[in-house]
C-alpha cells in the first residue's frame, strides 16, 4: 500500500505563492486601480481638441494671406495693364503743348484758312484719342487750388478772387484715369495786404519811431 510522506504532501493556501500574489491582488482597491483611467482618458482628448484647433486656426490665418495675395497680384495685374501706356501718353503731351501754342499764335496773329484749321483738326484728333485711352483735363481755372493736382508757379493778390484759387493755368495738366499724369502749373491768388499810408508828416514820423 503506498503512502505518501510529509515532503510530498501539497503546501498550504498561506504558503502557496501563488495564493499570496492572489491575496495581494484582491487587497488592492478597485477605485485605486481605475481611477486614473478616466482622467488620462479626458486629458488626451483635451489635448488632441486644442492641436486640431490650433491646425484650424493656422489654416484659416493661411487661406486670408492667401487671399489677400491673390487680390494684390490681380490689382497690380490690372494696374500694369490699365497703365501701360502711361510713359507714352506723358511724351504726347509736350506735342499736345506745341500744337494749342501753334493754335494761338495763329488765332492771336489773325491767321485763318485751311493751314490753321488742319492744325486744330489735328489737335482735336490727338485729344479724342488720348481720350480713348483714359487721359483727361485737369480743372484748373476758377477752382481752388489743390496740390495733388496743381503746381503753383506764383501768387497774386486779387480783389475779385477767392485767396488759395487758381487765376490763370500756364499749362494744363492731365489724368490718366483716376492718377495724375501731369499736374497743371498754375497762378493762384492770395489775400490782399491792406498798407496804410501816413496822412501827415507827424504821423509818418510816429510811424517811423521818430518821436520829438
């Protein structure tokens, strides 16, 4: 008959260790083991909501630059285009000049006939074509006087006219569109100083501080 000895009989659920690691385990609280779950959980999902919308934000921020780019190329795309001919229109000025002097000169010497009437045929030709591409007059004499658009030559004193208005143009001046291509170099007058003149050798002396 088999027996079994002291050595081979199977140890105790306390010496087991196996039991303690068990025992161990069931000792730990539940809510110590999941409370930070929750918590890590929350704070990536924090964390991934601020990088998203920081990724919104530089998108939006970079989609406006762009924006504003395109509008600046498209503006300047425009302006190239709409200004083109600007240094050309400038040097045509100087024949407009030439052909109105011609004009007067003749109308001043009491010149008529076809010579005269082809130069003003000419003059009005230049004009309505320049007009064609955007050049216009600048209005000058009788208004006031306005330094984006006028150059003043002079100053008079008027009794008749306004101070700080245009008297007289001594060259016209152009836009090219809605920029200046020429100011118009104009007179303009200003208030008229009052001088008193002494009424006698007494008040000319008091006048000039000479006292008796």
């Amino acid at each position: 008959m088999t027996t079994f000895s002291e050595e081979s009989q199977p140890t105790s659920a306390s010496e087991n260790p196996i039991g303690e690691t068990l025992s161990e385990t069931e000792s730990l609280q539940p809510d110590e083991v999941s409370e930070s779950l929750p918590g890590d959980s929350l704070s990536a999902e924090q964390q991934a909501q601020e990088e998203l919308q920081i990724s919104q934000d530089k998108y939006m921020r970079l989609a406006a630059e762009f924006e504003n780019y395109k509008r600046r190329a498209q503006r300047d795309q425009s302006d190239s285009i709409r200004y083109a001919n600007e240094s050309l229109l400038k040097n045509l000025l100087s024949t407009i000049d030439n052909l109105e002097r011609a004009i007067q000169s003749g109308k001043d010497a009491g010149t008529t006939g076809p010579l005269l009437e082809g130069v003003e045929l000419t003059h009005k030709h230049i004009l309505e074509t320049v007009g064609k591409l955007g050049v216009r007059q600048v209005s000058s004499t009788g208004g006031v006087f306005d330094p984006n658009i006028h150059q003043a030559v002079a100053q008079v004193e008027s009794d008749i006219a306004e101070p700080n208005t245009v008297v007289e143009e001594f060259q016209k001046g152009y836009f090219l569109h809605d920029r200046i291509l020429r100011p118009a170099m104009v007179t303009v007058a200003k208030e008229k100083t009052e001088q008193t003149e002494p009424t006698s050798a007494e008040d000319a002396g008091k006048e000039g501080g000479i006292q008796a």
